[in-house]
C-alpha cells in the first residue's frame, strides 16, 4: 500500500494536483488483484515505516536498545525495562500532506518479571475524489453524483514481554490485528504474529525481531457492485474480479547497540541493524534466499536532557534509464529534549533526497506517567 501510494502520487496527484477515482481505483483494485493467493515480497507495508521520531533519526537502527513504550512495535522484549507507564505518540505526512500516519501506544510493567503494552497505527489517504457516478445514464454530467471516500490500513498491536530464566535475556510477542479499508469498494482483516529477545552482555546489546514469523494472512471482501461501477466507468477496464486473500512473508532485524558515557554528562549510543528478507530484493546484499540492508544510528545525549541523532539506512541497489545500477541510501537526523518525564523528538528522514524515498518531517512525544504522580 506503502509504494502503491506513493507511485499513485509521482504519477497522478503531482502532475494533476487532483484525486480522481476513474483513474486512481483500478489500479488501487489492480493493487489487491495481484496480490491475491500468492506471496508477495511488499504487502502490509505500511508496518514497515517504523514509528517514534527518535528511532526514525537512528534510521531504525533501534531493535537491540529499545527500551521504552516504543518496544511494543521495535522488539516487546524491550518493554521489561521499563519503570512504569508510559504513552507514546507520533504523527506524520506523507507525499505533500496526501498521506497522513498516526500512531499511539501504551505500555506498563505487570510486575518484576513480565510487561504488557498495546498500540495503533493508521496510514491513510482521505477526501479522495468518486467519480464513477459522475455521467447518468443518460449521458449527463452531474457534479453532485461526486462523492468522496478514503483508502487506509490500520494495525493493532498487543505486547507481551517476559523476564528469562538466563541472566540478562528477556523475550516478547506480539499478536497483530490488521484492517485495510477502500472506501466502500473493499476491505480486509489480517492477523500475525511477531517474536523479539533482546540479551545484555556486559555493555553490549544485543536483539532479534523475527516479523510475521508464521506470515500474515490478509483476507479481502470486494463490493462486486462498486467494482462493476468501476468498471463500467472505463470502457478501457476490463479485470477480473480480484483475488481475495494474501500473504505476508516473515522478516528479521538482527541488531547490536553499547552506550558510551563520558564524565556523567556525555553519552554516545552507537547502533546498527541488519534487516533481512527471505526473498530477493534490491537490497544491498541479495541472493535468491536472503536479503540484508543494514542500518545505521548513532545518538549523542547531553545530561539525559538534550539529543542529536543521526543515521543511514535504506541501502538500495538503484536501476537507472541505462540500466546500470548505483548504490542509494536514505540519511536522517533528529533532536530530542526530556524535561520531568516528558520527551519530545523530532526526525528529518532523507535529507538532500539521497534515495527515491520523499524526506518528511516527523514529531513524536513520549509521556512517563508517573512524572505527574
């Protein structure tokens, strides 16, 4: 859904600066066709945007340190480390405000030995313009036949996180719910499941998030009316009725992270990740079996109070008009400050537009509730 939109809007909105459903359905509807009964390498993909601003300015590099409300989407084995309860928000927009991403969390510890958290996430795209009842059967045009509708997908996450046995190994799941609605035209329910372990080693951190590890199964509902009255809109248009289920295959993110503290004042998170899929990619390393992006974040913190942060991430292998190839990434900075349980950062991903990402400016706020006890 992820790239779908934003080829929808490089190809459509940008040139047009307008939605207009006789063109933009069927190939929002071609998008769930070839989908259907076969296993995708992009599906769900708007889970894989990443939330909190401040490991979006770490390029995601986040998945062996974190340690807060923002686990329950990074790794749930991190949300054994937190004190008490905490609330974390984000909101952003994407491709020229067409596209808005939200996301809210809440997590808290049970006891000593285990943590539960709970979070939302829509991506969506509203007030998109229905003109397949725009001309009658008589051939007239009739301006209030028009009608809008929005197109968004929607995850909802519950956490669990518990203390091992072994020393200084903690592991998490997550059960996934995952609703993707077209307007009146179609919607789906998913499900899957994610696992996380995360294991200190004197000051090393290691983790491992193992995603849609028994692969997520999406099953799509299609008005065959409204597809019909597609259909009947474009002369040109002549698909079958869509496929209505499809997969989503497991990925894993390998991390490794240590903190450097200089004078009590002075801290140096460095991190990185090794993204993998189980399939080929463009990624910088791909094989028919696997494919690996790393990532990298780094993160200076003064006081525990004030932070800069920085990354690299998103290594591709880009096809270009002469069909060479060349090596594109995605670099972003952030800033973050915490004052009395309250933390509010900011991320600025793909500055100088180093990769065929759109750069976007993100906020989140993370609220520790027992600051206002």
């Amino acid at each position: 859904m992820t790239f779908f939109i934003q080829d929808f809007y490089l190809i459509f909105v940008k040139k047009q600066n307008t939605l207009n459903i006789s063109r933009f359905l069927p190939l929002l509807l071609l998008c769930i066709s070839v989908q259907g009964q076969t296993v995708r390498k992009y599906s769900n993909e708007f889970l894989n945007i990443g939330v909190d601003a401040a490991a979006l300015g770490m390029s995601n590099a986040v998945t062996a340190q974190t340690a807060d409300v923002n686990a329950v989407y990074w790794n749930p084995a991190g949300l054994l480390q937190l004190k008490d309860t905490q609330v974390g928000l984000m909101h952003a927009s994407y491709f020229a405000n067409i596209a808005q991403y939200d996301y809210a969390a809440y997590a808290s510890p049970i006891d000593k030995q285990s943590a539960w958290g709970f979070s939302a996430i829509r991506f969506g795209v509203d007030d998109i313009l229905n003109t397949t009842q725009l001309i009658d059967s008589q051939g007239n045009i009739d301006y209030n036949r028009v009608s809008k509708f929005s197109t968004a997908d929607y995850a909802f996450t519950f956490s669990y996180a518990r203390q091992s046995k072994l020393n200084n190994f903690r592991y998490g799941a997550n059960a996934k719910v995952i609703r993707r609605v077209i307007g009146e035209f179609a919607n789906s329910w998913g499900f899957g499941f994610d696992i996380g372990v995360q294991y200190t080693h004197k000051k090393w951190e290691f983790g491992l998030m193992l995603r849609d590890l028994t692969t997520t199964y999406n099953i799509w509902t299609i008005d065959e009316q409204a597809y019909a009255a597609v259909q009947n809109s474009i002369p040109s248009q002549n698909q079958e009725l869509p496929e209505s289920s499809e997969i989503t295959l497991p990925k894993a993110q390998l991390g490794l992270a240590r903190k450097f503290i200089y004078r009590n004042d002075y801290t140096l998170l460095a991190a990185t990740n090794l993204n993998m899929e189980f399939t080929k990619t463009n990624d910088l390393v791909s094989t028919d079996k696997l494919s690996i992006a790393p990532a990298l974040g780094c993160e200076f913190g003064y006081t525990d109070v004030v932070f800069v942060r920085t990354g690299f991430g998103n290594f591709q292998r880009a096809t270009q008009v002469d069909n060479s190839t060349s090596l594109s990434f995605q670099p972003n900075i952030g800033l973050g400050f915490k004052y009395k349980g309250v933390q509010i950062d900011y991320a600025l991903t793909d500055i100088g537009n180093q990769s065929t990402a759109l750069y976007s400016n993100i906020f989140s706020v993370k609220v520790d509730l027992s600051s206002f006890r």
